[in-house]
C-alpha cells in the first residue's frame, strides 16, 4: 500500500514539475493519436456515410465485416503491418518500421471500423423522415447526404472522440510497429509497460493518471455528445 | 393533365399494397384521398411525390412519362412537395426549415428572407421565425412543415393526413390554408383523410382506397341508385332494398340509366315531427346513431338504407334528437348530386374519370 502512495505522490510531483521526458511521452501519445484519429475520420466517415445511404448487393456482409474487425487485436493488426514494412515485407523500402508513422498506419487500420460502424449507427438512428422531407423538399442526393450529416452530427463526432479514446489507450501497435524508441516512439502506454518490467513505478503511475485524464476527457465529450443527441432524438 | 397513371402497382415482398390499372388527375384543383389505415394512401402518395417507384406501370407527370433515375427525378421533385402526415422538422430555428427549399433551389438571400416570412405568415406562424423547431407543440409543427411546404412555391401540394392528431381549431386553420393555397396560388392539392366530411368540403374530386384499390364504396351516403322515373318536379331514384327516393333534380337520363347518387351530408336537413307538418316530399326517417365529428355532430337515420347528416353543435341542441327518435329527412336540391355511372378505371386504355366530381356533375 505504502508504495502506492508513495507512487502517487511522485507522480504528482513529476507532473507539477511538467518533467521534461513526461512531457515528451504525452506529445507523442497525443501526435500519433491525434494524427491517426485524423486519418482515421477521413477515411471512416465517407466509408460510414456510403454504407449508410447506397444500396448494393453484399451490403449486409460488408457491414458484418465492419462489425468483426472492431473485435480485432491490435497485436494481430500489429503483426499484419510489420509483415508489410519490416526490412522484408514490400514496403521495406521505405523504412517505416519503428516510427510514427508506422504507428499511425497501424492505428489508422484499428479505428477505422469503429469510425465507420458508429457513424453507420448514428446515420441509421435518423429517422427516414428526414430524408424524405429533404428530398421532397427539392434536395439532390448530396444535399440530402449534408442535411443528414447535420442531424447526425452529434452521433458522428461521438464516433470519432470514441476512436480517439481507442488509440490513446492501445498498446500492442504501438510496441510492435513503433518499438517504443525514447523520446521518438515512446507513448503513454508504453511506457508504462517499460516502466513496470523496469520495476520503476513512479513514472508509470504519472503517466497512468494523464492517461485515464485523458480517458476521463474523452469521456466527458463523448457523453456530451450522446447526451446531445439523445435529446435531440426527443 | 398533371398526373396519369397506368397500370401501377407496388409491391412490399410479396404484398401488394397499390394496384390502380389506370388514373388521372386534372390540374389545379383539390383532390382529397378517402381510405382506411393500410388502404394505400400513403404508398399512392409517396408515388405521387416521386418519393418511390411503382413495381410496375408507369406514371406520367404533365403527360410526360417519368423515369425513375436520380437525374429526371429531381427537377419533378421540386414541382412537388409531399408534407408528412406526422411532420418532422429539422434541427434548429424555424426560419432555418423554411430556408432549406429555397437555398436548395438557390434563391438569393433577400429574396429567401421575405418568401420565408411570406409563408410563416400565410399559416398565422409570423411570430415563430427565430423559435427552435424542437419547442413547437404537435400543430404548430404541422403548420411550420406546410409553411416549408408552401414557401418552394410548389405546383403540387401532397398532404398526408394534413389534420392528424391535431386539435379542432388547427384542424381549421390547415384546411383553411389549403383552400387558400389553392384559390390563390392554384397549387393543386392531394390529401389523405379519414374524415368523410373533410374531403367533402375540401375537394371537388375524391379518390377512394381500400385494400390498395381504387373504390367506390366508402364515401357517406354515396348510393348505386337506377332511374326510377324522371318529371319537372325531380327525379325518382331507385336504391337498394326497395328504397325510392325523390330528389329535387330534373334530370335528363335514359330510363332505368345506373346513376351513382349522392346526398351531401352537410345539405341534408332533419326534422323533428313537429316541423315536419303540412310539408311535402319528406322521407320517415329513424334516428340509429348520434357522434360527434370534428366539432360537429354526425346523425345517422334508417330510411331502409343508412343516411348520414351532419349538424352543427348549436342546430343539434336546438333539435334535442335522439337515438330511436322519429324524424322525416328533407332532400333539397342542394344536397343531391347526380352522376351517371361508368368504369371508375379503366384495366387497358380510355378515358379514366374519377369517381365522383362535384363540380361536373352537378347540373
């Protein structure tokens, strides 16, 4: 117990202090996250939308595919991306491995069904009326797709705070395509990986609590927005 | 003529909800839709508004065949405008939802800004420009959505069930912004309705559904009648079970011609006994039922065949029916309307009538 206490007492001096390498852990955290979580939208939101409104055979089977890959590890994900950009795979070339940009490829491909399976959610929980109300109302398909998008848009950006809280709290991609390389690679959570085989806890119950800060954060937006919604329903 | 329909059908799985082999609908005036929940209203409706496609068939708008393909679909969109019958309104100001037609159809700011009051005003909703759509009661909501309706200045106004769960003094206030979108701005007009009194003080044409099937069964006091004899003094017609009535129309028929008849409700007049005293031509009349309709009362006589007469609440005080009451039904002229029967549609070609048209029929 004392040396949990104790832990957490360092901890809050480490970060009262604004330690130099805490820092630096967090700013590439929330860089790889931030940047993933980008590219992520980008592509999971058009995916999401076209799901939502196109009508084509195997729609159903994509969606299920979707579904599945939520489920999928992110060692596996890790391992899939290594295959691609070690020294051997056909990216190899381009010296990926163990950077963060890697680590973003890596994460891009984790959040990417969860962006696109809640932004389907959100789009399906929009009642058909508006649709039709905004197509009798003279709208083009893309006009109706915008106007759908403004009432889902709480929904929508729920989806995406919920990625972010994914990626920011994930460790296997960002051990094995990053390799937790000091003061370059290293995230949060790898480093409190690293911390705790070290035996040094100090730092890696600081860097626990900034990350639950952030998970709390997240959490707070993403109820927001929820709770936006749902009145919105109403 | 605005719309023609041949051969339409649509079909949900294996049900199908709407199979009309052939209509037509004139231009420019109201037209109302008569039919039970699940008669296909709705489904007719949302055809009209090129919302859906027919399984099958073919609808033409202004003799034009439609195709159904994104392109040729949208520049008949914006000619018509279908309004919900539980209307939903977009996220925001009022003025917003009003604006949403007009931005669509790039008309410039200032212009965007009067047609916008224009309508609020219109349906009596001026002072709700900046209110947020999420805080208007049920008929509120109903008159903003046909003021989003009216303000894109539509050719065509589809209604479904314009008055649904909405209290009797906005049930009014709609339909009397309906006629006046019609008298004024010749917006042709289709509405939904269960109420039989509605259509009948609405529309000049009415159009019967049942089971997804044009009929002509359903609306109050419509008789298949025979032409029993003809004189300067009025027209003998003869009804089911052995019933004859006299009406105050000379007519012109052949003899034995297969008419539809119908007594307008509102017209027909109910004596007490006493009242009826020392006057001619009045039918002994039993009272079988007494409600109340929209503010009004609906009482129904047995003349050998069931008769319906609506009264206003004051008349009906005044009269003090009741139910199992003698009275003696008085037909004046007003109330009868004659038509001559033919096809209600037709199953491959020729001319499509409606089925009843006050209007034409009336002489």
């Amino acid at each position: 117990m004392d040396l949990l206490i104790d832990s957490f007492r360092s901890a809050f001096l480490l970060m009262l202090s604004l330690d130099h390498e805490l820092l630096v852990i967090v700013g590439c955290s929330l860089k790889v996250s931030g940047m993933a979580t980008l590219l992520a939208a980008l592509a999971g939101l058009p995916c999401g939308f076209v799901l939502s409104f196109a009508s084509f055979p195997g729609k159903r089977l994509v969606i299920t595919c979707l579904n599945t890959l939520l489920a999928l590890p992110t060692v596996v994900i890790g391992l899939v991306v290594y295959a691609f950009i070690s020294r051997r795979g056909i990216l190899g070339a381009l010296n990926l491995l163990y950077t963060q940009t890697a680590m973003v490829i890596g994460q891009v491909i984790l959040i990417v069904p969860v962006i696109a399976v809640m932004t389907i959610a959100a789009i399906d929980r929009i009642d058909r009326r508006y649709r039709l109300t905004a197509l009798t109302l003279g709208a083009n398909r893309y006009q109706m797709a915008w106007m759908i998008f403004k009432e889902a848009r709480f929904g929508v950006i729920a989806a995406v705070i919920a990625a972010f809280g994914r990626v920011i709290a994930e460790i296997g991609i960002s051990m094995m395509l990053g390799g937790n390389a000091r003061g370059f690679t290293r995230t949060m959570t790898t480093a409190m990986a690293l911390e705790y085989d070290k035996g040094e806890f100090v730092l890696a119950v600081a860097l626990g609590i900034v990350l639950m800060g952030f998970a709390f954060a997240v959490n707070m937006l993403f109820h927001l927005f929820q709770g936006r919604t749902g009145s919105d329903a109403l | 003529m605005l719309y023609e329909l041949e051969a339409v059908t649509r079909v949900h799985g294996r049900r199908t909800v709407l199979d009309i082999p052939a209509l037509s609908i004139p231009d420019g005036k109201i037209y109302s839709l008569i039919g039970p929940n699940g008669a296909g209203k709705t489904t007719l409706l949302h055809l009209l508004a090129f919302l859906d496609a027919p399984s099958t068939g073919t609808i033409s708008f202004r003799s034009v065949p439609v195709r159904h393909t994104e392109k040729s679909l949208l520049p008949l969109r914006r000619q018509v405008v279908l309004l919900d019958q539980y209307p939903i309104l977009f996220t925001g100001p009022v003025w917003k939802n009003l604006e949403f037609g007009l931005k669509i159809r790039k008309i410039e700011r200032k212009k965007r800004k009067s047609l916008i009051e224009e309508a609020l005003a219109q349906v009596g909703m001026q002072d709700f420009f900046y209110a947020q759509a999420s805080t208007l009661s049920g008929g509120e909501t109903k008159r903003v959505a046909l003021a989003r309706a009216l303000a894109v200045r539509p050719r065509v106004l589809l209604c479904d069930e314009p008055t649904a769960n909405v209290d009797g003094e906005n049930q009014g206030v709609i339909l009397d912004i309906l006629e006046r979108a019609n008298r004024e701005q010749g917006i042709a007009i289709v509405f939904a309705t269960h109420s039989h009194s509605q259509a009948q003080r609405m529309s000049r044409q009415t159009l019967i559904l049942k089971d997804g099937r044009l009929s002509d069964l359903l609306r109050d006091n419509v008789f298949m009648a025979t032409i029993a004899g003809q004189s300067e003094n009025g027209t003998v017609c003869s009804l089911q079970n052995g019933v004859e009535i006299r009406v105050p129309l000379a007519g012109t028929f052949a003899s034995s011609c297969r008419i539809r008849l119908f007594l307008n409700p509102d017209h027909l007049i109910v004596l007490r006994e006493s009242e009826a005293e020392g006057r001619d031509g009045l039918l002994a009349a039993t009272v079988v039922m007494i409600a109340s309709e929209n503010g009004r009362i609906r009482i129904t006589v047995d003349i050998g065949l069931p008769v319906h007469a609506i009264l206003s609440r004051p008349e009906y005080a005044r009269s003090r029916f009741t139910v199992g009451g003698k009275v003696f039904l008085c037909i004046g002229e007003k109330a009868v309307l004659i038509e001559e029967v033919f096809p209600l549609y037709r199953r491959q070609t020729g001319s499509v009538p409606l089925i009843s048209d006050r209007s034409s029929s009336n002489r």
